[in-house]
C-alpha cells in the first residue's frame, strides 16, 4: 500500500488497555530519534485506546433479541395433572401440536416440556397451544370468546382454549331478553366476563359486564339475584 512505498517508517503496534503486547515495524532509513518513536507510541496509544473503547461499548450492550430464525429451544413446566390432557388419547393432542406448530414437544413426568424449533414461530404456536390447554380461567377476568352454542336458556362459548361456559340469558346485557337469538348467534366472537363455577361445577359467563366494542369492563353494574334450585324429586 501506499503506507509501505511512500512513507519512511511503517509501524504497527498492538495492545490491550493495560499495555503494549507486540509491535512491528519496517523503516526505510537507517535509523529513527528516540522523541519519533515516543511520538509514535503515543498516538498509538490514542488510538489503540479509543478502539478497545468502542469495542467495549458494543460488548457491554446486549443483543435485545435473537434473530427469528434462530434455533430455539424453550422449557414450560406444567401441572402434572395436565400432562394427559397435553399428550392426549393415543397421543393425538401432542401429535397435533407437533403437526400444526413445526415445534418438537418432548413431555417429561414432572410435567417439564421442552420445546425445539428451527424458529422462533414455530416455538410460540407451540407454547399457546399448550398454553391454551393447561390454562384456568382467572375469576373476574375478561376473555374474548366464541359462540358456539345457542340454547332457550342461554349460549355457550368457548372462551379460553377448548373450555366452555354458559352466558344465561340474563346474563347477555342489561336489558330483559326475550330470546337468545336477539342478541347472539353461533359463531358470534364476544366478550366475557369470567363469574367462577356454580354450586355444580359448570363455568359461568356474563357478557353484560363487558363493553362488547371496547372489551373493557362497564362500572356499576350489579350482580343479578341468583334463585336458588330447586330441590330434585327421586
């Protein structure tokens, strides 16, 4: 290069912010001054220094995510009570999280599942699946659901992963409702809000309690008087 046939001296030095580790040099002339050469470690200092400085700052500042096509591998541990309802009769449900996301699942009887894919995708569809399988709904919290029966007495929606509830009919709004069908249909995506289990153990919904444009939930509403069943005859 240029350094090498224009110029009389060509030096190198290397270095860590402690000190010196090697140096190499290439003159022309038959011999250089003692105040040359410590202006010429000085500036190398300089820049050697102001190097390992923005080195540093890229070292220090870490990587906010990995690039999505990285390889991934993620671990979820889930109830063990949950673990047949993962892995499913004959396996079906796992095969199908395994066909549907891309995503290797391997379950262990701790209820640990690991999680490997080529990407990123493939390993979050995985995850919500799974997610939406072990998931308990929260008392109280809103859920974004479907439709997916209509009785006389109410609809049944499927709100978080395959699990139902019933809005009764005096819980679709505020108003009286003659029949189901005037507010809901199958298929319908509504909103809801999650009121526990009865004194039965099924699921109950309210949509009333949930602005249905918006999802958030409608201050001041009150609880309807719920009647107690009636005894059953044997």
């Amino acid at each position: 290069g240029d350094e090498d046939h224009l110029g009389d001296m060509d030096f190198k030095v290397a270095g860590t912010d402690a000190g010196i580790t090697s140096l190499q040099m290439d003159i022309k002339i038959t011999g250089i001054t003692e105040e040359i050469m410590r202006v010429a470690l000085d500036q190398a200092k300089g820049g050697r220094m102001h190097i390992l400085g923005e080195m540093a700052k890229a070292l220090t500042e870490s990587r906010g995510n990995l690039n999505a096509n990285a390889p991934r591998i993620t671990t979820v541990t889930i109830p063990t009570d949950k673990i047949r309802e993962v892995i499913g009769s004959g396996g079906k449900v796992i095969q199908g999280i395994v066909a549907d996301s891309g995503a290797k699942v391997d379950i262990g009887d701790d209820g640990v599942i690991k999680i490997a894919s080529p990407d990123e995708a493939s390993v979050e569809k995985a995850l919500a699946m799974i997610n939406d399988i072990v998931a308990e709904p929260e008392e109280g919290a809103i859920y974004e659901g479907k439709v997916v029966k209509v009785l006389d007495f109410g609809a049944f929606v499927n709100f978080i992963g395959k699990k139902d509830g019933l809005v009764h009919i005096s819980e679709l709004c505020e108003e009286r409702v003659e029949k189901v069908t005037d507010v809901v249909n199958e298929g319908d995506m509504v909103k809801v809000k999650y009121l526990g289990s009865d004194d039965r153990g099924k699921t109950r919904l309210s949509m009333r309690y949930v602005d249905q444009e918006t999802g958030e939930e409608i201050e001041g509403v009150e609880p309807r008087e719920r009647k107690p069943r009636r005894p059953r005859r044997d």
